[in-house]
C-alpha cells in the first residue's frame, strides 16, 4: 500500500498500467478511476476485515438496518476524505497531471432509492461508522437504479439508469454466502410426536447473492458494510419452464420500484419485499449462530430496523426461521421477535401506506401468510382483552382486515419500538394516524428528528465554507457537527461576514456555470438564487412556488414602475413516471421558464431554470449556491424533510411553512433566521375534518390570485391545454393542498425575503452564519446517536483509535 504521495503515485502509475493493458499516456480518465477506486478499496480492506473480526470476537451487539433503498450517490470523494487520503491522492495525481474532479465525474451516481427515505439510509451508514458503532445496511442490488430523467420539450421521460454499465469497483461479490429464498408452493403440516411442524413443499427457489460495499467511517479504523443482494437462479431450479424461471428470478433485482398499478407489478414487488428480507434474516441468524451457542439470546445481540414498512416481512420471517427452521415454539419465538425489531414510519399520506390483497399474498408466501395470520389472532386477542366487545377498535387496528394485510399494523405490533421523524411528525402519528396503536402500547412510541451527514452535505459538497469555517473554528466541527455553534462568535466579525460572502458568491459561479452548460442560460449570479428541489408531490407545493413567480410575471408586465431586486428561480424535481399531475407541473415550469427567460422586460427581474436529472451528485452542487431555501410543504404533510437541512448548514435562508423539521429549525435559529408563513398542521387538519374552506372565494377575492391562476390557461403559456387538470384541481377540486389559502402570505414572505437580500445585506449574512452554527443539531450523528442509546441499546466498542 501507500502512506506518502511518492508512493502513492508509484504504485497508481504501476497499477493503471497494467490494469489496461496501456502505457499510461493512453490510459483514459475512465481506467484511471477503476484502478483509483480498486486502491481506495484495498487500503480499507484491513480495516474492514479486522472491523469484522473485532465485532465476531468481541459478540457485541449488532445492528441492521433494512431498507428498500440506500440513496448514496457517488462514492469517490466520501471515501478518499473519510480514509483520510483526499488531499494526498488529489496532489499526487495533479503532479501526474490528472485532475481528481475528472475522476470523481466518471463515477455514476449509486441511485437504489427515490428520496428522502433512500437518501436519510445513506446518511445513517456514514454516521454508524463513523461513531464506531457496529450497524449495517441491508438492501437490494438493483440493475437499474432510479431512472435518468431527460426533458424531451418540457416533458419528462424516464431512461433505465445502466449504474453497472462498467461495473461497481466498491462491491464485493460473495457467492459462498448466498441464501436461498422460497416463493409459492404449499405448506404441509405435520404431526411430530404431538408437536406440529410445517414444510414449504414445491417451492419456486432463488438464490440471493451478496455484494458488500464497505461503509468507511470519516478517520475511524471502522469499516460496516452495506450489503445488496441479487437475485440469480438457484440450484435448486424448478423442472418447468428453465427460461422463464430464469426472466422472473432475474426480474426481483432488475429495477427499483417498478409500476405498481397492476396486479403484475405489485406481486413483483412483494416478491423483492420477501426477497431482501428473507435472505437478510437468514443471513443475520447464520451469522449470530456463529458466534452464540444459544438462539434463546438472538435479541440481546440484535437490533433489526425496518426502514418504513417495505421490509416489515422481516417480522414473520424471523418466526419462520426460528419455528420452522430452529425448533422453537411459538412463545419463545415471539419473545424474540419482538424484541428485535424497530419500525420507523417515514410518511403519514394514506395512499402512501402499503397494504397488500391477501388474494396476491397468500399464494406466493403460503407459509409467511400463515405466520401473519397467527400473529393477527393473537393480536386480536390481546386486544380483546383490553377492550372486550370492542370489535370496531379491534376490526381498524387489526392486521389482516376486508381481505388485505396492512403492513404498518404488523410492523408495529412487532416491533419493541415505533418511532416517528420530526416531533410533529411522531405527535400526528401519536393523536392521529396511530392513535388507537399508541393507546394500547404508549411505551412503544418515540421520536427521532431526522438528520444529515455535515461531512456529505457540507465537507465534501462545499468545500470552500468548510474551509473557512475549519479555519475560523478549527475541524473538531467535522465529527462533531455541534461544534458549529462556535461560529456564532463571529456574527458580527465584519471581516467573517465579507469571507462568507465571497463563498457564496463563489460556489453561485460554479452553478452558474453548470446552468450555462446544461441549459445554455447565463444566469445573474448576482441574482438571489431561490431553490426549490426535491421530488415533485402535490403536498410539496410547487405550484405555489410557479403561482408567485406567474404573480411576479403579471406584475412586471403591467406596471412598467414596478421592480424588484433580480431573482432566479431554480427548481429540480423527478415525477413519479405514473404520477400524471405532477408531470404536467414539471411541464408547467418549462412552459413558465420559456416564456420569462424570453421576455426582454420580465428576464431583467426574474428567470426560471430547470435543472434535468436532479440526483445527489447534482444537489451536492445546487445546495451550496442557494440563497433561498423553498420549504413549502402543507403544514403536516412533509414528516420532516431533509433537504430543508442541507441548506441550512449551506447558510441558504429557509421560506417555509410549519411543517416537518422546518419546526424544529425555527425553534433552533429563532424566528429572526428563517422565514415562515402560512396555515398550521392544526389549521390543516381542521379544515380537512370540518370543512369551511372554499378554494373559490380566495379565487374571486384576491386578484394577484386570479390574475396568476388564469394564466395557467389563458394560452400565454406554451401548450397550455396542459395545464387545465392544474387549474381545476384548484377551482373544482377545491385546492386539496390549501395552495391558495396560503398564496398572500407566501408573497409577503417572499417579499420581506427580496427586502432582506437587497436592503439589509448584514443582516442576511448574519442570519446565513445563525443558520450554519445552528446545523449541528440535525446532524445525522445526533440522530444516529439517538437510536443507538434509546432503540437500538448498542455501545460503541472501547477506545478504537
Ligand atoms: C408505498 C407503497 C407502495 C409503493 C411504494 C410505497 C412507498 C415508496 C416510497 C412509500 C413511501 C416511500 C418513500 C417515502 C419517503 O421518502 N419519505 C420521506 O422520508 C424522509 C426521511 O424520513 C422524510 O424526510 C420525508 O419527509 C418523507 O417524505
């Protein structure tokens, strides 16, 4: 290996070489980053090898974390900065005459998840490590990750993301540690000396097969590992047809979420549910069995969590194992089981919560169906003997009811803890969504305010902040993001302000320059940068981002004094592909973006961009540039958002509403560093429950309103037939989302926003420094932290320095 730059550069010069099979002046950037990246991997490997070795001999207490996606971008740069190596290998490779921006380019983004959900996993893993606490990441191994989206004349079109194309230099594959996961079937019940066994006959086998990625804490000896599995065809084939057995196996790992509208679909994604989940649990047992003589202490060694409901199939999974495949009675099993797991909901939309037909169900997992039936029963007892002649209370919190398994029912009643993630997030569960599930078992229920990985979202992603921040408060504040709050000491050091300012300015070039290539649109980067980017969802409210810029619009055009400190209004967003309305709003911001960035006298104030494609490695270039922070969710709708912190530690201004942990950062910063306008979660739900909102009259009394919803139809806009569904799910649909109850003081906030900016430029810079030091708090160390101590009960191992 390498410890010096010489070194460094002798042994990549020897490797790239022979790797390729060319002289190292043909050698082209991609052979550069496969042989970069296999060295990167083979200076952990002793780490990650003796990591595995001290938590086998050490029988601590391990946690898995199970989740449909991980959402982690590119790899390069995190692992060169968390090896400690960054500044080593980018020297030693510009003495070479290569740029390690070029390298880190070539990589494509790991895209397994879709959002939040996906993205928070990613940031868990970083922080495990880098606490040295012993967590792992169990997942799938899509062929396809979440689609490339290309804009084709302002319509989205969704192209399969080939991420293997070249292969993954951070994986390893491990056949000899495959599972073999069982579908269809039927189960035969036996009589064995008065003790009934079960038996999965004719069962559809496919082998699932381990890749890890190791998960390098930021200058820590630990290496965790994420492992993905795929799925292949087993041995063990069916005797029917082999190709078709070879298409549907194949098909599990093929692509992340694929359309769920019929019933095709949807057994495919049960299918990849029980996929990951039975080949994790086997998987963890095989591995606790190897270190313990007795199952019997499976939860004091364990802690399993399930990321959302998609793996809740753990639950019965484990009691298969355990009954089928161990010996244990159904008492003992449940003990364990349900000590074992944690569940953590991620979203309280109803159309968002999975439930499976039993119809769909029980013929491809006979056997785990009847595990959930029995758990329902006595479930249903338990419940009956708390509320006896209950049957309504009983009939809604039941597991299996109207011919469905409702998976948020079974992942709670197995689970030891349920955890919601923002504190208004986990009371709406409390009062509402769960109400019934929390006064049945108060001591189950908890919060975890989400949180983020500063050395992602800030170290790595803004290196010119991070860089005045380590030289104004030394670097404790990488692995300890609280320190950040040092830097409150400088709020009022002119000569910060002015270094802070030039940062900004300075990363608002850099995407700048990304816009001008992408979009062939030169941008004022004096302008304030207003960002809005995340995935496109009614509840999140684009629209009431495009009616304020469509209000700016009107009134530009009509009065020829009114002016306003010049805007760009920069928004990235991904459509469900299924998901019609909010395509037409991506289409609506292209039509908008075609019509201001044309006109000679509004593209004086205002432009609009659209950035294609928004993914992690394009956030980590958009979010350091922002001015403003667009966090407009419906008040109760965003469980907590995780974008809205990114910005912060990137000293953007929040414009948002009380929602999610938008609350938690107002609490933090104080109501002078953000922006909050708009209705309640209370006021939300009130007029969800007793009605008195009339989308109509806000329509006809407020003219900005009218004046800018018309223009969604009144053919200023490019292919404005479009946009009729738009306009009438705000007149006729009566505005579900309270878009219009909250348009006036969206643009008085917006207002005081463009004031602020202009006028009052050190006040800005002081807010944008309150927003930095008050970061720390939702760092996903804290969060990580949290469930370690409170939920998981796991300690870090000794001084491991
Ligand atoms: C459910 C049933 C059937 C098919 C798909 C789904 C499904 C898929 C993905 C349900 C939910 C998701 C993803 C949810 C998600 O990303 N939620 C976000 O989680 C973040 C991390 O906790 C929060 O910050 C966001 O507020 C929340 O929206």
């Amino acid at each position: 290996m390498f410890s010096t730059k010489a070194e460094f550069k002798e042994a990549f010069l020897n490797r790239v070489e022979r790797t390729s099979g060319k002289s190292f002046a043909e050698t082209t950037p991609s052979d550069q980053f496969q042989t970069l990246g296999n060295m990167v991997r083979e200076y952990i490997s002793l780490n990650w090898i003796r990591t595995n070795e001290h938590y086998r001999s050490h029988r601590q207490k391990q946690v898995y974390y199970l989740s449909i996606e991980f959402l982690l971008g590119k790899l390069l740069g995190q692992n060169l900065l968390n090896a400690g190596i960054y500044d080593l290998v980018k020297e030693g490779l510009s003495e070479l005459g290569i740029q390690l921006s070029e390298l880190e380019e070539i990589e494509m983004d790991t895209a397994l998840g879709n959002g939040g959900l996906g993205r928070l996993a990613a940031c868990f893993l970083d922080s495990l490590a880098t606490l040295d606490l012993p967590g792992h990441g169990l997942g799938i191994r899509y062929k396809y990750g979440l689609f490339e989206q290309k804009m084709v004349n302002g319509y989205q079109v969704e192209l399969p993301e080939q991420w293997l194309k070249h292969g993954h230099v951070w994986e390893v594959r491990k056949a000899d540690l495959t599972m073999e996961v069982p579908f269809w079937g039927r189960v035969e019940t036996e009589n064995d000396n008065g003790r009934l066994t079960f038996h999965q006959l004719d069962a559809e086998y496919v082998s699932a097969v381990p890749y890890d990625i190791p998960v390098i804490g930021y200058k820590r000896k630990t290496v965790n590992t994420l492992r993905l599995w795929s799925a292949e065809p087993s041995r063990y084939m069916p005797n029917k047809d082999v190709m078709k057995y070879k298409k549907d196996t194949e098909a599990i790992s093929e692509f992340l979420y694929p359309d769920d509208a019929h019933d095709e679909g949807k057994i495919l994604r049960l299918k990849q549910q029980y996929f990951l989940v039975s080949a994790s649990i086997q998987s963890i047992v095989k591995n606790y069995l190897s270190q313990h003589k007795q199952i019997r202490d499976f939860h004091r060694y364990t802690a399993i969590h399930i990321n959302d409901t998609h793996p809740a199939l753990a639950i019965p999974e484990l009691m298969r194992i355990l009954i089928d495949k161990l010996g244990l009675g159904w008492d003992e099993a449940w003990h364990i089981t349900s000590h074992t797991f944690c569940y953590t909901n991620h979203t309280t939309l109803s159309e968002a919560l999975e439930r499976w037909p039993v119809r769909l169900f029980q013929p491809l997992l006979p056997r785990i169906y009847m595990i959930v039936q029995e758990i329902n029963e006595r479930f249903c007892q338990q419940l009956w003997e708390k509320y006896p002649g209950d049957w309504e209370r009983i009939e809604k919190m039941a597991i299996i009811s109207y011919g469905e398994v409702r998976m948020a029912h079974l992942a709670i009643s197995g689970s030891y803890s349920v955890n919601g993630v923002a504190k208004l997030h986990t009371e709406i569960l409390k009062k509402r969504e769960m109400k019934r599930f929390y006064e049945f078992q108060p001591e189950k229920f908890n919060n975890k305010t989400n949180g983020v990985t500063h050395r992602t979202w800030l170290l790595k992603a803004n290196p010119e902040l991070s860089h005045l921040i380590t030289e104004s408060i030394g670097n404790s504040w990488i692995r300890e993001p609280e320190k950040l709050s040092l830097l409150k000491q400088y709020e009022d050091d002119w000569l910060f302000l002015e270094q802070l300012k030039k940062v900004k300015a300075a990363r608002k070039e850099i995407l700048a320059e990304r816009i001008w290539k992408q979009n062939g649109i030169k941008v004022d980067t004096h302008s304030i940068f207003d960002v809005q980017v995340k995935r496109l969802h009614a509840y999140k409210r684009q629209l009431l981002n495009i009616l304020h810029i469509l209000y700016l619009y009107n009134r530009i055009r009509e009065d020829s004094t009114f002016s306003i400190y010049p805007r760009t209004f920069i928004f990235g967003a991904k459509a469900s592909p299924g998901y019609y309305y909010a395509k037409r709003i991506i289409k609506l911001i292209h039509s908008l973006a075609e019509i201001v960035n044309n006109d000679p006298i509004v593209n004086r104030f205002i432009k609009v961009i659209f950035l294609e494609n928004y993914r992690v490695s394009l956030a980590e270039e958009i979010i350091p540039a922002a001015d403003i922070s667009e966090q407009i969710s419906t008040a109760s709708k965003e469980a907590s958002g995780t974008g809205n912190m990114k910005f912060m530690m990137n000293g953007a201004i929040t414009v948002g509403t009380l929602d999610g942990a938008n609350i938690e950062m107002l609490e933090r910063v104080g109501s002078e560093s953000i922006l909050i306008f708009g209705l309640t979660s209370e006021e939300v739900m009130k007029f969800e429950k007793d009605g008195g909102y009339y989308s109509r009259e806000y329509y006809h009394h407020d003219k900005r309103i009218r004046r800018a919803v018309d223009r969604l139809v009144d053919g200023l806009l490019p292919d404005s037939e479009q946009f009729e569904v738009i306009y009438d799910s705000l007149l006729e649909g009566n505005d579900q989302y309270f878009v219009l109850k909250d348009f006036s003081p969206y643009v008085a906030i917006q207002e005081k926003a463009g004031y602020l900016y202009e006028k009052e430029q050190e006040r800005w810079l002081r807010m944008m420094v309150q927003n930095i030091a008050q970061s720390g708090y939702f760092s996903s160390d804290r969060t990580v932290q949290e469930y370690a101590k409170e939920i998981w009960k796991i300690g870090k191992y000794g001084n491991r320095d």
